[in-house]
C-alpha cells in the first residue's frame, strides 16, 4: 500500500509540468490571418501634374504664340476596382481598372498672350488598366504596379491667324507604379500609391505633342 501511495505521488509531481506545459501550448491564441483574395471597389483622390513633349521647332512656335506651353496639373479623384488572389507564399496577384477625371477641368494649364491669343490644356478622362503585384505582411500590403493608360487631353482656345480652336485627343500609354494597402476596420481598406504615366504623340492644329505625367494619391476600398 505504501509503495502505491509512493508510485501515485511520483506520477502526480513528473506528470503535473507535462500537463500543465500542455495546457499552455492549447491555451495559445490563435495566430490573426488576413487574405487579400476577392473582389473590392473604391474611390481615391490627389493630385496629378504633367508635361507636354514635343520638338523644339514645336515648342518655340507654340510659346512664341501663347507665351508657354501647357502642363496640365491639379485635383485629381476617381474610383477603382478590381480581383486580388492570395498564393500560398504570400504573394498577392490583382488586376485592377481605374477611372478618373470624369469631363471635368480640374487638371489643366491656361496661357496666352492677352488680347491675342489663349490656350486652355486639359486632362479630363484617365483609364487606366493594370496588373498589380505584391507581398503580404499580415494585414498591410506594399505593391508594384504596371498598365495600359487612356488620357484625353482637350485643347481649346484662339490665335489671330486660325481664330477659335476646340480639339480633343485620347493618348494611348502606359503606366508603371507602386503603393501601399492596409485594413483598417471589417473589410475597408485604405492606400496611398503613386503613378507615372507615359503617352504617345496626338496632332493638335499641326503640332505633335506626347506627355508624361505622375499622380500622387489616397484612397479607400471595400472588400467583398
């Protein structure tokens, strides 16, 4: 009988750290996983500044008649939307539309030499479709990304030799950035993310004028 009492306290006092070590590796909270995959849709707003390319024949007779040549810069706002898919490694892979401007005047560039002549730029249309590309790190996401761009880019004004003028070209380019999401609270998001866009050349009268652009922005996104 005392050799049982002796053999059930050994048991109790080696056993007792087993089940308590046990116990704590059960009672360890578990590990707080996001994944990016799924649809989302949201808006975001900015600023956007560009310039105009062209010779230096086109560029000297284009200030000698309206003291300067436009560079379109301003607001900027628009939605965007797309599908992130999550691998196993954590890489996330999206591809995304973007769509800004909207028609308006907010990004663009007014010279002249007045009473003679005035010239108004503006970028009034962006789409922009992309593929993104980024890495996990739990709820926050840092991404490169590369696209198509569509700028319209609207011209108006007058001169004393042709007089009034209306004319409106898409540039067709494309675009290259990076930027940076995080949860913020249920399934919104937020971003910063910076572009740079390139675009081919259009004829306006009988220049030939291409652009180059960057747009800075924030924004939100809902996540279904």
């Amino acid at each position: 009988m005392r050799r049982l009492m002796v053999a059930s306290v050994c048991a109790v006092v080696f056993c007792a750290p087993a089940v308590a070590a046990d116990m704590a590796v059960k009672a360890k909270p578990a590990e707080d996983v996001f994944n990016w995959s799924g649809f989302y849709l949201g808006g975001h707003a900015g600023y956007g500044w560009t310039t105009s390319n062209m010779s230096a024949a086109d560029a000297a007779a284009i200030t000698a008649t309206y003291g300067g040549v436009p560079s379109p810069k301003g607001f900027i706002a628009g939605f965007q939307g797309g599908y992130d898919w999550q691998l196993a490694n954590r890489w996330v892979v999206g591809l995304g539309l973007e769509l800004g401007g909207f028609g308006i005047d907010s990004v663009h560039s007014t010279t002249g030499i007045a009473p003679v002549s005035s010239l108004k730029s503006t970028i009034d249309w962006d789409v922009t479709p992309f593929v993104r590309v980024g890495y996990a790190w739990g709820r926050t996401l840092p991404y490169l990304l590369v696209g198509a761009s569509f700028d319209r880019n609207h011209v108006r004004g007058f001169n004393g030799a042709i007089g009034a003028f209306d004319i409106a070209n898409w540039h067709t380019g494309f675009t290259v950035g990076a930027g940076v999401e995080t949860m913020l609270w249920n399934r919104w998001s937020g971003r910063v993310q910076y572009r740079y866009v390139t675009t081919d050349s259009r004829t306006y009268i009988t220049r030939s004028i291409s652009g180059t652009g960057s747009l800075l922005d924030v924004g939100i996104n809902y996540r279904f």
